[in-house]
C-alpha cells in the first residue's frame, strides 16, 4: 500500500534524518531561524541574507513556531521569500548549532546550542502582555529558562539597554551583545535617495508628506485616533500635501488587511499612502517631511532621520528612562480636533534649521550607527565557531525604491476665492484649494469665495457624486480640439446637472465647454496645461463671480500661496 502523504517526513533536506543523502550544499555548521511573529519574521528576513552571504559552509532552515497571536502572514511571508520551512515540532529532531530569533517570547526545546535574540524595534521601550501569566511583561527579554541555562544571547542597540535590563532583568547580565540597528544603518544610507523614493510614491517637488506612524496595542495613535489619516486629507490641501500610514505589523498580522481598509475606506478613496508592513515602509519614512507618530520604534527612527516629529499619543506602556521616552519629552503634541495644517506648517518651520534637534536622542538610541551589519556577522560566526568568510565585511545597502499603494483619487471639493481684480496690470487672482470629496467637511461660502465638486464621470464609483457635479473631468489628453468639445458636449448632455465639462489636449491646453454652449481655451503663459481640473477652476471661479471668462489673464494661486502659482490666459473657442 502507497504510503500516506502524512507519513512522509515533511522536512527531509537540508536538515533531518538521512538529510546528508539529499541535499547538494553540505554545510558544516546548521543555522535554525525561529519565526514567530510577522514583525520578527520582517526582521530577520531583511538582516539574514547580508550575514550569510555567499558562504555554503551554514545551512539555514526556517521553523515556524504558530503560538503568536501574531503570527498571522509570517508563514506566507517565508514561502514568498523562498524559505525552507519545517514544522515546529520538528525542532528537536535537528541538532543546529545556532538558534536565531528577532522573538524572544519563543518555546524552544532543551539543547544546548546557543540562542541569539535579534531586536525586532529599536530597544527595550515598551510593556506588552505576557502570554505566559496575566501581567505585563518588558517586551524584547527572553525567558528567564534561557537565560538561567546560559543560552540566550539578546543583541542591543546601545550599552544603555544593556544597563536596563541588567536594573530590570538582573538575569540578563553577561548575556547581551552590542550589535546597533541594522534598520537605522539602512535608514540613514538611504537619504542620498530620498527623491528617488517621493518620486516613486508620486510625491511631487512642492508638497510635504506628512507620515502617520502608529505601533499596536489600545493606546497606540491609532487605537485612539483611527480617524487621524482622514481628518489629515480633510485638512492639508491636495495640490501642497500627502499623507501617508504606517502600521505595526502587529496590527496587521491581528486584525488583517481587510479590516484595516475597510476601517480607513474614506482616507484609502482620498489618496492614503498606506504602507505594508513589509519592505516599503522604510523608504517610505525616508521620503517623509513630518512625521506624527507614538511611543512606536518607527516614530524614533523619524527622529533619529532628522525630521520634525509631533506626537498624537503616547501610551502608558512606554517605558521610562529610554530613548523614546526622551523623545516624548522633546516633541511636540498634536491636537488632533484641532487645525492640522496650521500644526503642520508650525512643526516643518520650528523644525527647518534644526535637523539635528533630536540627535541626542538618536545617540542614545543607537550606539556607532553603521556597524551593526559587520558587529552583527561576526557575532553569529562566533557562536558559530566559524571563521569569518574572506568577503569583505557587510555594509548597510541602499533601500529600494518602494510601490506605490495609493488608488486614484476621482472627485474633489474645490474652493475658489477672488482675491484681486483684473487690472491692466496685473491678472485677476484667484485662490484654489482642493481636498478629496470623500473626506471633505461643508466649507462655508462668501460673496468671493466658492466650493465646487469636480468629478472624474468615468472613473468615480459613486454615481451619486457625478450626478451633483458642478465639474465634469476628461480622462487622458485629447488628439485635438475637436475631439474634447465632441466628448464636452456629450458628457454634459449625459449629466445634466452639471455646469462645465474640461478636457485637457495634447497640445498643452484645455478645452472647458460651459453648459450655455460657449467654450473657453484655458493656455499657461509658461508651461503646458496638464492638470484639467485647475483650469476648470478658473472658468468655474470666473463665472460665480460674474466675470466673464474670456480674453483675460489668471493668476491661479495653489493653496493661497505665491510659491504656487501658476498664470493663465482664458480665451473664447469660436465654432
């Protein structure tokens, strides 16, 4: 009789019985990685590969350990990343010469082989829930049985955390390794392509992007304000700003994707940058203006980047006396019921000229930033008791351009305001701001100022939206005249409530058809007119004020300020 497939050993290379049989790459040493968590999991996943590069004398082998609350997403994260995974159970049928973890909350069986504790954040800064007892425990310390047995080894960032945990842990003494932070050296390297990276998250030149960072847990910043990201959009005006979310893997890992999007729907269908919680982060932070974060490690590595940091909470979980703690002593606090952008713009400009502001902080952090790849290699070669490969020492390598996560954002709230007269010397000038439709408030008109919904009739979803559009927008650039006041045309017949339908041409101008029939072509004095919905504006402004749009000259200011504006000329479209 065929054996059965759950007879069969699951796990027969490069580790197991009659493994030597099988396997190409011999190895003289065996190296197991326990994976517990997702964020443990992320961890050893980005620092492993630099380590062991290139050296066929270390077998590696995964072992996922499925007891974590949040273990959610490590296993597929192992196979996606092409790991050889056996069972948990299978651990003490191998005898490794090495166990490596970024958990240190991990069931290992008795063995002598020793037991290296990789952080998966930045020090010993936070309580967490002991799923052991009903207490809190100091998140980062392995179990006292490691420690008693004389096996655990747990990798510090800098020589303070080693006296924390000595005053907290007496049993820890003599049992850490000064290694630094390879996230933080990989951080740092990456500045040089900060551009790079705003670029690929369609970031341009003139806005700020101002990033969310949240950690896990009923007091983290989005436990107290999931709406934050939202309120954000409301508030930073679309054409100067962006916001971006970084989450905890613990959040994710607990509650899933599928109900973090549908908790931040209306943020997500205003253009959020929600980062997963693998890789792209990173570079991500690195093309950050602002962050506001809590008491989460990527809120210190924000700081420890040099850039203006504001806090929207800080729970009591944080742990006293550490570096994060520092950094709820120096940054600000954001009032997050009140005006966001007048809070934003006071952080970015106390900051400007003080890059530096949270240095000290960031020295206490992390000691001799930039080594901690090469100090962390010749740690594992030494529990190893391997020889160093002749390679030269790893250095920390330039992040990746990250993927873009955003979706299209397909209507707006526009408001228009009069602020100067056309003269024969100067054009009239008008104010614009724009704020995606799905989190904007009702805003408030005045004689000279006005609010408009714009909408993308073949993209927006809600057909709701298109039907109260003062403002119809063209998809791509038409070939020719022609050709957009042919779809104009059509596009307003379709929607009758609609007052004005634009679509850009080729050529680097505008085409708006107004409802009585009449057309205007909008022109930039200086550049190509690409972006529809300006030039829709400035039509739209123009005829709520009485002012024919015809034959005149605009001065259409981004956001209320000279730095972004842009000139045009409207001119009447003949037959």
């Amino acid at each position: 009789m065929a054996a059965r497939f759950a007879d069969i050993p699951f796990l027969r290379v490069p580790v197991g019985e009659d493994a030597h049989r099988w396997r190409t790459f011999p190895g003289e040493r065996t190296l197991v990685v326990a994976a517990r968590t997702l964020t443990s999991t992320i961890r050893v996943l980005e620092v492993l590969p630099a380590l062991l590069r290139g050296d066929a004398r270390i077998t590696v082998v995964f072992a996922h350990d499925p007891g974590s609350a949040f273990g959610d997403g490590s296993i597929d994260l192992l196979h996606d990343a092409g790991c050889r995974v056996m069972p948990w159970e299978q651990l003490p049928q191998v005898e490794p010469d090495l166990i490596l973890s970024a958990s240190e909350h991990i069931d290992l069986p008795a063995g002598r082989c020793p037991v290296l504790v990789l952080p998966h954040g930045v020090g010993f800064q936070k309580y967490v829930p002991d799923s052991r007892a009903p207490r809190d425990r100091l998140s980062g310390v392995v179990p006292d049985e490691l420690l008693e047995a004389g096996r655990a080894w747990m990798a510090v960032s800098h020589p303070d955390q080693e006296r924390q945990l000595i005053a907290a842990h007496p049993k820890t003494a003599g049992r850490t390794l000064l290694v630094g932070d390879p996230c933080l050296d990989e951080l740092l390297v990456s500045e040089d392509r900060r551009e790079d990276y705003r670029l690929a998250l369609d970031v341009q030149g003139n806005q700020r992007l101002v990033m969310i960072s949240s950690t896990w847990g009923p007091t983290s910043l989005i436990a107290e304000n999931p709406e934050l990201p939202a309120r954000l959009l409301s508030q930073l005006p679309w054409d100067t700003h962006r916001v971006g979310l970084i989450l905890h893997p613990n959040v994710w890992s607990a509650h899933g994707a599928w109900h973090i999007r549908t908790l931040q729907a209306a943020a997500l269908d205003a253009g959020l940058l929600l980062m997963p919680p693998v890789h792209d982060w990173r570079p991500a932070l690195v093309a950050a203006d602002a962050v506001i974060g809590d008491h989460g490690s990527v809120t210190l590595y924000g700081a420890a980047l040099g850039r203006p940091v504001a806090l929207a909470a800080h729970g009591s979980e944080a742990v006293p006396g550490t570096a994060s703690a520092d950094l709820a002593r120096l940054a600000p606090r954001l009032d997050t019921d009140g005006r966001l952008l007048a809070q934003i713009d006071d952080l970015v400009q106390a900051h400007a000229g003080r890059r530096d502001q949270y240095a000290e902080v960031a020295a206490r952090a992390v000691e001799r930033p930039g080594e901690s790849l090469a100090r962390l290699r010749a740690a594992v070669y030494d529990l190893l008791g391997l020889s160093l490969p002749p390679t030269r020492a790893p250095r920390p390598r330039v992040l990746a351009a990250p993927a873009n996560p955003a979706g299209p954002v397909t209507s707006w709230i526009v408001g228009t305001r009069l602020r100067a007269e056309a003269t024969a010397r100067a054009p009239l000038t008008i104010d614009v701001t724009r704020f995606p439709s799905a989190v904007a408030r009702d805003r408030p008109e005045t004689e000279r100022s006005f609010w408009h919904l714009a909408v993308e009739p073949a993209e927006e979803r809600d057909r709701g939206l298109t039907e109260s559009a003062s403002v119809l927008l063209g998809p791509t650039p038409a070939p020719d005249l022609a050709t957009a006041r042919h779809w104009a045309r059509d596009t307003l017949a379709c929607w009758p409530g609609s007052l004005l339908a634009v679509r850009a041409l080729r050529s680097g101008v505008c085409l708006v058809e107004l409802r009585d029939g009449n057309a205007v072509e909008v022109s930039s004095t200086d550049a190509p007119v690409t972006d529809p919905a300006l030039a829709a504006s400035a039509v739209y402004a123009c005829l709520r004020a009485d002012v024919p749009p015809y034959e005149i000259e605009v001065a259409l200011r981004l956001d209320g300020t000279d730095a972004h504006e842009k000139r045009l000329r409207l001119r009447t479209v003949t037959p």
